[in-house]
C-alpha cells in the first residue's frame, strides 16, 4: 500500500495583476459604488491601481463575459447597461429562480432559519428610517440569500447567486430610487409573512412581484442614465 505523503499542501496561486484588478472592479460594481453606465477608463484605473494599463485591460476582458462590463471596439469598457431585451430576460430567470427558493423556503426552513430571516428583516428597519442605503445594499444581499439556504437545494442557490450577481449592479442602484427603501423593505415583508405561514405559492407570488418592481424602477433609471448619451 502507498504511503500517504505527510508534505503540506501548497498554498494556491497568489492571483495575477489582472485578476486582483477584476476582482477589485467586480466587488465595486456588485456594492454598487460603480454604477451602471459609469466608464472605465483604463489609464485612471491603472492609476488607481498603481499598475500600468495591460493589467487594467486585460482584467475588463476577463469581466466582460461576467455581464458586468461591456467592452465596445475604439469605445471603451462601461459598466453594464443592457438593453431593454437582455434586462428582461435577465430579470425574468431571477425572478423564477427566486420564486422557486421562496416557495422551497417556505415549506423547507428550519424553525432557527425562519427566526434569521425574520431577525434580518428587522434589522433592516433601522436601515430604512436612516435612508442608509450602503447598508440596506449589503443587508438585501443577506436577506436573499438566506432565502436561497432556506430553500435547500444547493444548486438553485448556485444559479440563484450567479444570477443575482449578474444583476448585481442594477438591483444595487436601484434602491437609490425615490422611496425605493421602504417599498423594498414592505415588499421583503410580504415576502416573509408567507414564509412564516409556509404559504408556498403566496411566497413565490411575492417574490416575483419584488423581483418585477425592482426591474420596473431600474428601467426608468436606465432611460435617466442613457439621455444624455443620446442628446
């Protein structure tokens, strides 16, 4: 029989310029701090990031499959604006995804999972009475994602996140909306009360609805933020 080798297992790669730079990126576009349709000027971001532009440059090649970026020839790269077509498509799959980890939660939870989602409901209270959007940010992030655990099923929650992810920045931008905070917050309400009661079909329901108003206030941002670009 072999003996087993008792060396340590090596550390992993240490990440290359340009993947430490996409990462950088992709975690300010996801916290909203980049906005859609900001640009992405390589030789202020190779400033930023006290690089040159080949790592810059290559980094938003490496974003742009993600859907977070959008590179366009002698243009260059923005942060992702779909189009009216793709937002739709985009928003339709997240909202059926969610519907389905709303509908599993509510017959799955654990009693202790049920208590944490209504715990970070709560919290986010305070968030929406302060108009602290940053942390309300952050807090939705959570809150969904408690819902994906809740459903117990591991591969929704992947394609759930990855979903989400690529939506990221929109859903992020969008509670900058008039009001969008509270009506977030009543919405996640709904969404929890049917949880709790383990109404499957009134939890998907809600959700879906969430998922529909959110597009709705991000579309009529998206029209704000593409005018002057058509002027």
């Amino acid at each position: 029989m072999p003996r087993r080798s008792t060396s340590p297992t090596p550390p992993p790669p240490r990440p290359t310029r340009a993947e430490a730079i996409a990462a950088s990126l992709a975690e300010d576009i996801v916290a909203g701090r980049l906005k859609p349709g900001t640009p992405l000027d390589e030789v202020g971001l190779a400033r930023a990031h006290g690089s040159s532009r080949t790592p810059v440059r290559e980094a938003l090649r490496q974003l742009a499959p993600t859907g977070l970026v959008q590179v366009a020839p002698r243009r260059g790269a923005v942060v992702a604006i779909p189009d009216a077509t793709q937002l739709a498509e985009m928003f339709l799959v997240m909202a059926e995804l969610e519907a389905m980890a709303a509908a599993l939660a509510a017959l799955a939870m654990t009693p202790e999972e049920r208590r944490g989602l209504e715990r970070q409901h709560a919290a986010m209270a305070a968030m929406v009475r302060a108009g602290d959007v940053a942390a309300y940010r952050a807090a939705n992030v959570a809150f969904h994602h408690l819902l994906y655990l809740g459903a117990h099923n591991g591969y929704l929650g992947e394609l759930a996140t990855a979903t989400r992810r690529r939506l990221a920045p929109f859903r992020a931008a969008q509670l900058e909306a008039p009001d969008r905070l509270r009506r977030s917050h009543a919405e996640h309400g709904a969404i929890l009360t049917a949880i709790q009661r383990g109404d499957a079909a009134g939890a998907a329901a809600m959700i879906r609805t969430h998922i529909g108003l959110t597009e709705q206030t991000w579309a009529t941002m998206a029209e704000a933020l593409r005018r002057p670009s058509a002027a």
